[in-house]
C-alpha cells in the first residue's frame, strides 16, 4: 500500500519556499509598476464641496488623478450588493470613489497615480478637499435614538431587521419558572492579517487580456466583478490570488474599491498599476466586526433547562452593507451553540454608522452569538445554584436527536439542521482536561495563598463548509506528478499540502508528487471562495472526487494494457498492478501517455502514445465517443446543507486583587471537525484561533470618538497580543465524521476564536464574584466594575429575576 | 516651484547583501525596507506596519555606524524605520540569506518547518531574522525565554505557540550541529 497521508501531520509543501523569502505577495509582484495613493476623508460625515487637484499638477512623476468625475460607465457606479436579502431593506453600497458624500473616515475620495508610492503620498498631500460637516452618527445608542441620520434615505439608520423564530418564544418565557434577562455587549475588532490588501493589474493592449493579482479570499468572484465593471469579456479577465498574508474574513469583501479602479487606471493607462495598503489604510478602509449591543431574556425551569429564548440585537454594520446581513443571521442562528432553546425568537437590528464597514472576521457572528447563549447560561447557573458545565449538558442536544433541526434558516438559505456531533462526550473531556471537578480545591489552596482564581467554560457549534460548491481538477502527467487546482484561494491553511494529502490517498501515488494550485481563474474557473471553515470541506471533497474519476480512467486504461479486470487492479506508490499477483504493472506515467493518442512524439516516453507504435483497433476512433484525451478528471462538490462542527473551551485566570491585571493560567480546547486532514495544520489553525479569540477577550477594540475618529489606528495603540499575552493551549479533540460529505470533512478555520470573550467572562466572572457583561474587558474596566460592585451598584444594573 | 516638483536629488549607496556586493541609487527619504523589496528585489523582508511594532520587515546589519554589538549574524533592526542612506558600507543579512549555502533551509528556517511555525508567511521573515540573532546570544534557551525572545514581532496567523516550540527546535538543530 502507498503509505496512508490522509490524517497524517505531513510538514507543509509550501513552507519551503515561504521560509526562504521566495513566497509572491501581491507587493512582491509588478516591480517598476506605477503606484497609488488615495486621498481618503479625514472626516466621517460629511458632503464633498469642492475638490483642487491643481496643487498636486506639478509634482514630478505624477501620472493621472481621477475623481467621481473621471469614473466613466459602470466604473464609477455604486459597488455592487454582494448577498441581498429580503430582510435588508435599506442596502447601501458606497461608491468606489466618493461622489458629493463621504460616510466614514478612510473613504476614498481620489485616486492619484505616479511613478511610486512616495511620490503619490506627495501629490495627495497637496490635494485640497472643502467639506461642509454633517453630524456624525457614532456607536450603537446614538444609530438606535437615529436624532440623526447615516443616510438621508434611512429612516431610523435601520438596514435591516431581523427575525427568526421557532415557536412562540414570548409565551414561553412568559409562562417559564423563572426568568432572566441580560444585557450584553461586544466591542468592534478587526481581521488585521499582517499583510494588507494589494491589487496590482497589468493590460495587455495586444492580447486585449486583462491580468489582475489581489490579495483576496475570492479570486473568480474579483474576476466576474472586474469584468462586469470594466465591461470586459469575462474570458478576457484574469485574476489570481497570489500568496495571501492573510485574510480572516476582510479579504472575502470584494470588489473593494481599489479591486476595480486599479485595473481600470492600467486599462486606461495602458500601464502596469499597483496599489498596496499601508497599516493605516488597512484600519481606516478595510472592514470592521463584533460591535453588538444585545437584550436576553430568558425563561427556564428549575432543574435549568430552558423553555424560551428571546433575544434582541443592535448590530453595528458600519457605513454601507455591501456583505449584506450575513453577520447578523449567523449570530440569530449560531447562538443556539450545542442546546435546544426551548421556544427562540431572535430579532436582529442591523444599523448605519458613520464608521468603517463591518464585514465578517474569522468567526462572523458566532462569537457574539455564542457570547449572548453562554453568558445566559452562567447566568441561569448562579441563579438556581447549579454547577455552570451541569446546566450546560442539561440543555444539549443529546446525539440521538442528530440530525437536529432547529426550524430556523442559516445563512446559506438553507434550513439549519446539525448533522453530527457528540456534545455529552465533548463536555467529558473537557472537564477531564481542565481538572472542573477539582477545582474547588485549587480554588481554595489559592486564596490560602492570597490568589485569586476563577475557571470558565463555553460551549459553541460551528456551521462550515457552507455551499453553494466548489470544483477540483486533477491530471496525471506524463512524467508521473500530479497536478491539482482548485479555484478557492489560500491565506496560509496549507492547502497545497492538504489537498495534495487527499489527492495522494485517493490515487495511491506519494504525496510528494501533488503539485496545488489555488485561487488562480488561470487553472480553475468556476469557484465560490474561502470563508465561513469552508475549504477543506468544499475544495477538499471536490478534489477528491476528481481525483475518483482519474483513479477509475486510469484503472481502466491499465487494464486494457495490462490484460486485467479493472476491479483486479491497484495503485500503489504510482504504480498500477494487478492485486495480489507482483509482476504485471504498469506505471502512472505510462498510463497518462497512453491516455493521450498522439501524431508527434517529443521525447521517449511519448512515443509509446504516437499513431504507429500504438495502431489500437482500427474500427474504433483513437478517442471514444464517450471519452476525453488526458488522464485528468473535474469534479464539484455540492453540500445540500453545511455541516456542523463544534467544540468547548475552558479556561482558569488569575486576577491580580490589587491591580485587577488578568493572567490566563491555563487555556483547554476540545474540539470536533470531524475526519482530520492534517492533524497538524487543525492544530495551528486552533491555536490562532484562539489568539484571536483572547485578544478579542481582553485587548482589541476600535476606539471611535464621537466624531468618529478611529483613535488607535496603529499598531502602537490597537492591542494586538505578541507571545506573551496569548496562553499555552492545551487541546484534546473527539472525530464524529460528518454524514454530509465523502471524506467526513467539518470546517476547522473560525473554531478557536469563536468561544474566546464567553469563556474568558465566565472565568473572570467566577474569580470576581460579580456579573461580567461587557467584553472585551481591560484591568482598568475591571477595576472599575471592582469598585462599583463593592458599592453596592452592580446588582441592579445586568441581571433581575423579574418573577 | 515646489520641493518635489523637481526631480529629488539620488544617492548611490553601497551594501553588503547576504554577502553579495549590491547598489542601487534612491533619494534620500528611501525606506530601507522598500529599498531591500523594490530597489534589490529582496522581496522576502516584509512590511506588516511601517511604523516598527510588527517586526516583519527585521534585517541583520553588522557595520553602518554602531561596531559594540555585532554577533555572527549581526543585529536585528527594523528596515522599515531606517533609511536606505544610512546603511552605505553596511552588512545585511535577510531571510534569503538564512539558508545554507545550498539553498536548503537553514537551521531556523526548518525548525519553523517542523514545528509548523508558520502559516501565511507573511510575518515569517521577520521571525526567522530574529530568532538567528537571538539564538546567537543564547543558544539553548528555556521555553520561557523562547517567548521572551519573539515577543516583540507580530503573527496573526499562529497564536504563537509552534513558533516559540520552533526557537527551541531550531537552538536543537543548530547544535547538533555545531556537536557533530
Ligand atoms: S514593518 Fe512592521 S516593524 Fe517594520
Ligand atoms: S504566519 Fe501569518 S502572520 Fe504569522
């Protein structure tokens, strides 16, 4: 047998070359192309009165300066509305270079081109913008009391409103035992991949062909979108995502502005343009996510289990909707995590803002929702006096309810029905790995010494591998190597070793041989892109069962040449052989040169192939009626529904009873995807999830004045964690295969992050004594609420049994 | 007439690259960093943030003003708060030249590889860069001081943790091979 990969902690194939400085990033592409800039608004609301380029004329190596003005045909029309729902009933879309209105700080409003970046930094700089103010909206309460307004067209800054319903939530919690209601909120952060966004385009004026490389989690969809702007013939658009720095979920947004006014400047220019984002661009024009405010009440009886769930959420979109509502469904829907809410109404208020646009970041949604459904768990725990891991297991999902169907609609339209999982055994181990049921006594021999200690845990569910499909294509080639493609782009999950590890399974060569491309519309058309734990679902069944067809061609040709049953035969190591009897075989490569009838021959091997070495039947056509050339096949895989991951966190903190300075002692993740890929690449994806997550627990926030300035647009000021603030984790998973799919693949990208506010709320809250409801939360916050919950104010203010 | 409306005045400036005599000729407000990426095409040293926090952009430099502290390796510094200019006469080392003479991976560059101490990349270089100064200085350091020593540079891909087991693999590796 070839040696097995699938599930093996094979080293990366692309590390080599990233390792040794010969990764391609956008900005390491196009030298000598001619750089951009862009005048952005410097205010968050505010129509434009006058623009003066004259300044900026006579800066030596200027090429062009584009306005609104200059923008012809679609170009400069408003941006497209990428997933419209019947919910949003008030979609904006900004325009790719502002035209009269600006509607956040970043907003670009001028293009400049010149020989380099410097230098169009310099022209910018003498661009003179004349503004007439408008008042600024800013923050959650300001959009709800909507005194004034984002756009003048949306009554109540309301795009969108929400709901889903399963029963009558009201009436249950009405009729409950007892009843609870909170009041939470989650602070805005940000994707911040380490590399910006970057577009480079170069035109070939001959070829009347179009190339365009983005640093983009969607490269076919930037291609469809170019094409459709610039109104190109769409097989006349390239686009390729090169090595990406990144994504998290900015990245999935597209086009953005820059994706469709750089190709169109090197169209127009006839020359190769290039933009790159600096850090600062990043936080001031890329997208935002997180900022909720939300209202639980919640009615459950006495034993903990709940009977109804009503939850209202006013969530931040920022200053246009051009991803839809995708975060708000996926919170409305993600909160249930692993339990049955009894009866559920979730009802979802998406508002305008005059900040940056809030898209999905790694998580998207489901941290707020898993941070509303486990706060209301602790909460109901202290309420009865209950053991916080026992009120959990009572309300879960028990695995003979699989698949459970919880009457709602998820956010790829279909209904939201988990297909898997064993959340009772999940709990187990966590409980086993965190020490739960000792730690009383841990408690206890610390505060003997002074210290002050608190454990918490949280519980999500993870819908992943969302449709609509993707596609794989694999060959053979003549040499015996493999080369894979499929059109979903990469961001450093180690596709090329991931899918090379399916590929190389199913066809029984070495791994070795798999050669990955991605996100290349070169190699692969048709593709939907990389969000939402989706690839190594989509993509890696859709190679797989390309690569079935290949390992079936190829059976079939070798049996031919081998004199053999097909069923008899065998890949091994790349060689095809009869099972069970060494001797008659015939090598992979063989069988791609036979694959292939040829007129001419340019090297040995190919002879075998050419018209008289291999004369075959002369009745029969040299390529049947139902076969192709090529030992390749292409193949996509279509999910009727996502399928559902799920995983627990537990952590133990220590806070300073002085300083209120909170250090995380211990970190413990139990987590199910399902069949493991490549256990070692779940693992770094589980370990960056879970930085993000405690860096959204306890240090990054975007800090907006009220005249909406992002105050902390650096890395100097935006918090995020280096090594020593992110905590050895320790983790432990169960395999429960989904049903769904061939290889039994669940999403593994947005676990880590998901639970990372709740469980660091429920610690911080069992160390303090009192009710955290707020995150992300610093030591001077917690100081804070220290102080107030010794004076006697914190009681009235979070929680109220109203029966 | 304004100052850049003329042409800005060029500097030749000389330099020891992975230990390849390099020149170029760049105005004076130059980055070090764009200079390494556009001017050489030394594309492999990144810039995460242009203002020094991230450490993506980190070089080694021996020469070019401070003499005290050169290591083997020289020193780490942060291309993108430096000017070409200034390093006219100096030694740079970058991750491209973290490999063996070969072109095979280096000793922390395939300790990054083992311990998948890398995921996008992008901020790998800067890594790499640090960590082989750092394990000059301290060749067998504790899990403790691993994270110490990468703590000033940003990854927000790996949540740190197979970088730090990567520093103490590549201490492992690169004195099996100074032992044998
Ligand atoms: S680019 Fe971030 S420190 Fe230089
Ligand atoms: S590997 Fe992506 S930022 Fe470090």
């Amino acid at each position: 047998m070839t040696t097995r990969s699938l599930g093996e902690p094979v080293a990366r194939r692309e590390d080599p070359r990233l390792l040794s400085g010969q990764g391609r990033y956008v900005d390491d592409i196009g030298t000598g192309a001619l750089e951009v800039a862009f005048v952005r608004s410097p205010h968050a609301h505010a129509r434009i009165v006058d623009i003066d380029v004259t300044g900026a004329l006579d800066v030596d190596g200027i090429v062009a300066i584009y306005t609104h003005e200059d923008l012809p045909g679609r170009v400069g029309e408003p941006l497209p509305l990428l997933i419209p729902h019947d919910a949003l009933t008030h979609g904006r879309t900004p325009y790719p270079l502002a035209k009269d209105e600006v509607n956040h700080v970043g907003e670009p409003i001028v293009m400049v081109v010149a020989t380099d970046r410097y230098v169009a930094e310099d022209a910018c700089d003498r661009i003179q913008v004349e503004f007439d103010f408008l008042p600024p909206v800013v923050g959650i309460e300001v959009a709800r009391d909507a005194e004034h307004l984002v756009h003048d067209d949306v009554p109540g800054n309301v795009a969108a409103r929400l709901v889903q319903e399963s029963g009558d939530a009201r009436a249950a919690v009405a009729q409950a035992p007892h009843v609870l209601e909170l009041d939470l909120e989650i602070e805005r952060s940000a994707s911040m991949p380490m590399e910006g966004k970057a577009v480079f385009a170069r035109w070939d004026a001959d070829d009347t062909s179009l190339r365009v490389y983005t640093s983009t989690q969607a490269s076919t969809s930037v291609r469809a979108a170019v094409a459709a702007k610039l109104e190109l013939p769409a097989d006349r658009v390239e686009v390729v995502a090169p090595d990406v720095g990144g994504g998290f979920g900015v990245k999935i947004v597209h086009p953005w502005p820059e994706e469709i006014l750089v190709p169109w400047a090197a169209v127009t220019l006839g020359r190769e343009v290039k933009w790159t984002e600096d850090r600062r661009e990043h936080f001031v024009s890329s997208a935002h996510e997180r900022g909720q405010l939300q209202h639980v009440k919640v009615g459950f009886d006495s034993e903990g289990r709940l009977h109804g769930l009503d939850v209202t959420i006013w969530h931040d979109n920022g200053a246009y909707t051009p991803y839809g509502i995708i975060v708000p469904i996926i919170t409305t829907t993600q909160l249930l995590g692993p339990y049955k809410p009894g009866a559920y109404r979730a009802e979802c208020f998406s508002l305008y803002t005059n900040t940056v646009i809030v898209t999905p970041y790694r998580g998207a949604g489901r941290p707020q929702g898993c941070f509303a459904m486990e706060r209301t768990m602790d909460a109901i725990a202290d309420h009865l006096g209950l053991d916080r891991a026992v009120v959990r297991e009572r309300n879960f999902i028990r695995p003979d309810e699989m698949p459970y169907d919880h009457g709602l609609v998820f956010q790829d339209g279909r209904p939201l029905i988990y297909d898997s999982g064993d959340y009772p055994a999940s709990l187990d181990k966590l409980k086993k790995l965190i020490g739960w049921d000792e730690f009383d006594d841990y408690r206890a021999a610390a505060r003997a010494e002074g210290r002050q200690v608190g454990i918490g845990m949280a519980c999500y569910v993870e819908g992943t591998g969302v449709g609509p499909y993707e596609g794989g294509f694999v060959k053979v080639e003549t040499d015996g190597s493999v080369v894979v493609a499929t059109g979903l782009t990469t961001q450093g999950q180690g596709h090329q070793t991931a899918f090379a590890q399916i590929v190389a399974d199913e066809l029984g060569v070495p791994v070795e041989k798999v050669t990955v491309t991605t996100g290349d519309t070169r190699r692969f058309k048709y593709a939907v892109g990389t969000f939402a734990s989706r690839a190594a679902v989509m993509s890696g069944n859709a190679v797989a069962l390309a690569a079935r067809n290949v390992r079936e061609k190829a059976l079939r040709i070798a049996g031919e040449a081998l004199e053999a049953d097909p069923r008899d035969l065998e890949i091994v190591d790349g060689i095809v052989q009869v099972k069970g009897t060494p001797g008659a075989t015939v090598p992979l490569s063989t069988v791609a040169v036979l694959s292939n009838p040829l007129r001419y021959a340019f090297d040995e091997e190919t002879q075998r192939a050419t018209q008289f070495a291999t004369p075959g039947d002369p009745e029969k056509p040299p390529v049947a009626e139902d076969d192709e050339p090529g030992l390749e096949g292409t193949d996509y895989y279509s999910p009727a529904r996502s399928t559902f991951a799920n995983g627990m966190h537990a952590a133990i903190v220590e806070i300073d009873p002085d300083t209120a300075e909170i250090s995380i002692l211990r970190y413990c993740v139990v987590h199910d995807c399902g069949t493991l890929i490549n256990p070692r690449i779940v693992e770094g994806q589980i370990h960056g999830g879970v930085a993000q997550g405690v860096a959204g627990a306890l240090y990054e926030r975007m800090v907006y004045d009220d005249a909406g300035q992002l105050l902390n647009a650096s890395f100097m000021d935006f918090l995020m964690p280096y090594a020593t603030e992110v905590p050895r984790i320790e983790a432990d998973h169960l395999e429960t295969p989904s049903p769904l799919n061939p290889l039994g693949i669940k999403g593994a990208g947005e676990a880590g992050v998901i639970p990372g506010a709740s469980v660091l709320a429920s610690a911080i809250e069992d160390a303090e004594g009192f009710r955290i409801s707020r995150m992300p939360i610093s030591p001077s916050e917690l100081y804070e609420l220290r102080q107030r919950h010794e004076r006697r104010e914190q009681n009235t203010t979070n929680t109220k049994d109203s029966r | 007439m304004s100052d850049t409306s003329a042409a800005e005045p060029r500097h030749e400036v000389n330099l020891v690259v992975n230990g390849v005599p390099r020149s170029a000729t760049v105005p004076a407000r130059r980055l070090l960093s764009d200079f390494l990426r556009h001017d050489l095409g030394l594309t492999g040293t990144h810039t995460g943030c242009e203002h020094g926090v991230c450490g993506a952009c980190t070089v080694l430099v021996t020469g070019a003003g401070r003499s005290d502290d050169e290591g083997v390796s020289g020193r780490p510094i942060r291309s993108c708060l430096q000017f070409a200019v200034m390093y006219d006469g100096a030694e740079i080392t970058t991750v491209e030249g973290c490999t063996r003479p070969d072109g095979e991976l280096g000793p922390v560059q395939q300790a990054f590889q083992d311990c998948h101490g890398l995921q996008c990349g992008f901020c790998t270089p800067g890594f790499v860069t640090t960590i082989t100064a750092y394990l000059e200085e301290n060749p067998s350091p504790s899990e403790e001081e691993a994270r110490e020593a990468i703590s000033g540079n940003l990854c927000r891909c790996t949540g740190y943790q197979n970088i730090v087991a990567s520093v103490l693999r590549a201490a492992e590796l690169k004195s099996e091979e100074v032992g044998g």
